[in-house]
C-alpha cells in the first residue's frame, strides 16, 4: 500500500553539500509543485537565472548573498523567500549552504 503522504523529518539531512560545486535532488513533484533540495558548496555561485513560475527559497543551513532582482540581501539559515515569476535572482554562498526551492506551477487555464 502506497502512502498518501512524504515524510521527511529533517530536509537538512537528506542532502550534504559536497565540497566542490552544486548537488540537487528533487524530493517532490507533480502537476502543481516541484520541490528541489540544494547543497552548495562554500563559494559556490548561482548566476543570474529567472524562473517561469513563483519560487520559494527556503534557507535551512549556511550563508549565502542573494540578490532579487537589484537588491542584494545577506541570507542566513531559516531564511524565506516567495519570488514571482520572472523576477531575476543569483546565490553565491559564503559557507556550505542547505537550500529547499519550492516551484509553484501556474494552473493551466
């Protein structure tokens, strides 16, 4: 029997930032989210990027700078962003960096 329901008790655990570079796992996805879980490495970089549907960028361990469209913002863990559609974002971190990105997918009309 399939249970109706994911648990994960702490989203810090399930994914290690690696020493060198990007690790991502997707945890969840169907037809209206798809969650991702980062693992940046300490002076890892994002660059500029922008994402077709409403995000949510949750910070669950580490330091990062993000930058929101022109504004740059010091990020520390427990930290939470909703971004719309388009607007364009960047992460560089400044220690190794947990991250849960939330994508909210548009209802199709």
């Amino acid at each position: 029997m399939t249970t109706p329901y994911l648990l994960l008790p702490n989203l810090a655990v399930e994914v290690e930032p690696p020493s060198d570079g990007t690790l991502s796992r997707t945890i969840y996805q169907d037809e209206r989210l798809k969650v991702v879980l980062f693992g940046f490495a300490q002076g890892q970089e994002l660059s500029e990027h922008t994402a077709s549907t409403p995000a949510i960028m949750h910070f669950l361990q580490g330091e990062a700078r993000v930058t929101l469209g022109t504004d740059e913002h010091d990020i520390r863990s427990g930290a939470w962003i909703h971004m719309a559609a388009q607007l364009p974002h960047s992460i560089r971190t400044k220690t190794p960096v947990v991250m849960l990105l939330l994508l909210l997918k548009q209802p199709v009309t």
